[in-house]
C-alpha cells in the first residue's frame, strides 16, 4: 500500500521521510484496543488521570527545542513561532490537569419537586481526531486534553506533511503515564477512517479542516449518528473604525495575518478599513512589512517562512493572480518569487469585487485584502458578507460604535482592539460555515460529555 504519510521538507520541496500507512486490521485493532482502554480508564481515579497530563505537560516543556524543530521540518513553521505553540500546547495540558477536575465536579440543580437532583460530566468513550498540519501541536493538545481528563479514549488521524510530529504527541502521552490504548496515532487512510467512524465502537468525531472535509466527516457522523465537532475556515473581518488607534491597530493587523505565513482560520484575511482612516492605515501597513520577508525558517530571526506545501502556495498564486488580472491592485508583494521551495511574500491587495476568487474564497497563505468602508453600518455589512463566521477584530476606542458592532457580527468570536489569540482557559469556535462546537475552556470538557442526571429522592 503506498502511503500518503511523509516529512517533506517546504524549503526545498524533498522527501526526507515516508511512513507506511496502517493496514485495515491495524486500524480495527486500534479501535478495539481504544475502546477497550475506555472501559477502565474512565474508572482511573481524576487525579490519576490530571497527573498524566501534567507531565505531558512538562515532557513538552522539556522537548521544547525538539517539538518546534520537527514543526519547522514538517510544515515550515519560523522556529521562534513553532516555541511558542509548543509552550501554548503545554499550557492547555496543564490547564486541564489542574483546572479540570473542578470543572468536571457534579452540578446539583435547584429543582421544584421533593429529593435532589445533580447534573454528573461523565465520558461517552473511543473519540477520533482528525487534525491539521498549520498548528500540528496546538491543535491535537486542545482535543485531547479535555478528553483524556474526562476518561474518554482518543485516535488521533493527524495531517499527512506531519508524520513525526504526530508520532512524537503519542510517545510523549505515553511517557507521561498514559495506559497503552488512551491515546493512539493511527496513520490511516480515508477510507479506514469512514470505517471507525461506521463502527458502534467509536462514540464521537473531532475535525479541524477545509469546509469540504468537515461537510464529508459530518455527513458521515450524521449518518451514523456521532457526535462530531467540526472547525472548519474562516475569513475572518478586521474592522478599523474611527476611534481607533491606528499604530495598535497596524501592529496587530500586520502579526494577525502574516503569522504563520497566514496559514490560520483565525488570521485576519478581510481588513475593512473605514475611509476616514484609510490613507494612514494602508502607509502605516505596508511601511510595516519591511521587516516581514520571506527567510529561512530554522533563523530565530526570521517571521514569515515557507507555506506548508508547495501546491499549497501555487493555489494562493493563482488566486492573487486572477484579482490582479481582473483589476485588483497590488501594494505589497504579489508574484511568486524564483527558486526552490514554498516561499510566497506578504502581498497586500486593494480593490477586491466580488467576480474575484480573492473576494469569495479563503486566502490560506500571507495575502490581506484591504476594503474601504464608507460608514461602520457598511462596514457592518461588508463583515457579515462572507459564508464564514469565526473570529474577527474590532479596532476602536469609541465605546458606543464598540457594542454596536460585536453584538452585530455573525461570528463565534470577537476581538475588542485586539485580535483573537487562543488561550486553554477562552472558548474556540464559529457559526455558520466555519463549523459547529466549541473547544477550549470548560466547553471542551462539554462536547464528549454525557451529561447525566441523577435524581434522589
């Protein structure tokens, strides 16, 4: 069987490792083997259970250097960018190894008729993760953390470009003290994962991905009736209106979507700019991209590296050149520099309509597009004009123009003067076609959750 699974470096665009993929007997083991964990590992004492994740916790902190190497390696991430994921990964683990318990304690309600009523968080059972290359530690932290803690079990199905980051998360887990079947990477194929998600083993399905591929695992899980959550794209607005301050806002902008060479839902890909302020935002923005030039990723100097892939960075050339070709406007950036490797620059646009593929579509690379609004009411407007709602970023120091627009945007967040930084302690998630769900906090304690009653009389 030829696998899919390989380390290939974004720098140069070479293999520098392959993994075999799992046969369909290893697959239904490693249901059967999960499951069969659940079965006693939702019995483990809670503390037990926190203690795993912290230490998995400080196992992070102690292969700092290592983790972020291997990021580097694999999806091209700048080094000093892939430390602080690791570090916010360790910090999620350790949340919920020491805020967890507490918010796992049983609820009483305060009911009407005779006797006692409490309201228990206990697991469902085998879970599977389908998570993404463009945060391979953070993404996999915020699903399995909550989870093992509560006592479910997890199979985790990680991005193709990321093989020896995934198998590096279950060696880690392990070495924490994790029994052998709570948490298991399985380097499966599409279609062993429609199996486990067909089978009465698997109780629930986690996917942070293309809208295509939440549509098809949420089909399936539908079908089956799972339980899933799905976190999907996003376009996320970035609003500056009048009030605001425009150094806080330029800065904040600028690291909100060249961050991560822009691979991120969360990254402020539509930046609505009222007219007032517009001439001084666009020269301050650009002016500050000076310092955000493509270098090589292993540089602790370095703040925009390769995209992940290269058929990843020639679909956003293709979409920066149609907007181009149909009359779009170039400030910064804008053609595909020579040379090896999946190196794009900072581009800026201005002058987006809508027959432009930029104006429609999710730019998943370092792309801004800038919008000129005539009022907040349209720049109301030109925020919710999107199939997207997941986060977004209101810049304005005018209190009164601040509640009227994040009580209107269609998003699950919103950023006050500040964009939306993930944090193991705030909610992560969005509405309409940027998923369904919510991770992080106690709400990621909730989704797997059977929430059981117990009445007393």
């Amino acid at each position: 069987m030829t696998s899919k699974y390989a380390t290939i470096d974004p720098t140069t665009g070479e293999v520098v490792r392959e993994f075999a993929t799992i046969s369909d007997d290893a697959a239904a083991e490693a249901l059967r083997l999960a499951h069969s964990a659940y079965l006693s590992w939702r019995n483990t004492d809670i503390a037990e259970r926190a203690a795993v994740l912290l230490r998995t916790a400080a196992l992070y902190r102690e292969h700092a250097t290592e983790l972020a190497e291997l990021m580097t390696l694999e999806m091209g991430k700048p080094i000093a960018q892939a430390k602080g994921e690791v570090e916010l990964s360790a910090s999620i683990y350790e949340y919920y190894a020491v805020t967890g318990p507490q918010l796992l304690a049983d609820e009483k309600l305060d009911i009407a008729g005779a006797g006692s009523a409490v309201v228990r968080t206990a697991p469902i059972g085998a879970l599977l993760g389908i998570m993404p290359w463009n945060f391979p530690y953070y993404q996999v932290a915020r699903f399995a953390a909550p989870n093992v803690l509560l006592g479910n079990t997890v199979l985790l199905k990680h991005a193709s470009n990321c093989p020896q980051q995934a198998a590096k998360i279950e060696e880690l887990l392990v070495a924490a003290g994790a029994p052998i079947g709570v948490y298991q990477n399985v380097f499966a194929s599409t279609g062993q994962v429609a199996d486990m998600i067909a089978s009465p083993l698997l109780q629930g399905i986690s996917l942070t991905g293309s809208e295509r591929a939440g549509s098809a695992v949420g089909a399936m899980a539908g079908q089956h009736l799972k339980k899933c959550v799905l976190e999907l794209g996003g376009s996320d607005p970035f609003l500056v209106l009048p009030g605001a301050d425009l150094e806080q806002a330029v800065k904040a902008a600028v690291t909100g979507r060249f961050g991560n060479a822009g691979q991120a839902c969360t990254s402020s890909k539509r930046l609505i700019i009222d007219e007032s302020v517009w001439d001084d935002f666009v020269q301050q923005f650009t002016t500050a991209l000076a310092d955000w030039h493509t270098g090589d990723p292993t540089s602790d100097q370095t703040k925009l590296g390769p995209m992940s892939t290269i058929s990843g960075r020639d679909e956003l050339a293709e979409q920066v050149d149609d907007a181009i070709s149909k009359g779009a406007v170039v400030h910064v950036g804008g053609k595909t520099p020579d040379g090896r490797g999946a190196y794009y620059p900072a581009t800026v646009l201005s002058g987006v309509t809508p027959d432009m593929r930029a104006h429609h579509e999710e730019l998943f690379g370092p792309v801004a597009v800038l919008y000129k609004a005539g009022s907040v009411e349209e720049a109301i407007t030109m925020a919710n004009d999107s199939p997207y709602g997941l986060g977004s970023a209101v810049f304005t120091n005018d209190d009164s123009i601040a509640a009227a627009v994040t009580d209107r945007l269609d998003v699950g967040m919103v950023g006050l003067n500040t964009t939306i930084k993930s944090a193991p302690d705030l909610p992560f998630g969005g509405v309409k076609n940027s998923g369904i769900g919510r991770e992080l906090g106690r709400f990621g304690l909730d989704e797997f959750a059977n929430k059981k009653l117990i009445r007393s009389l």
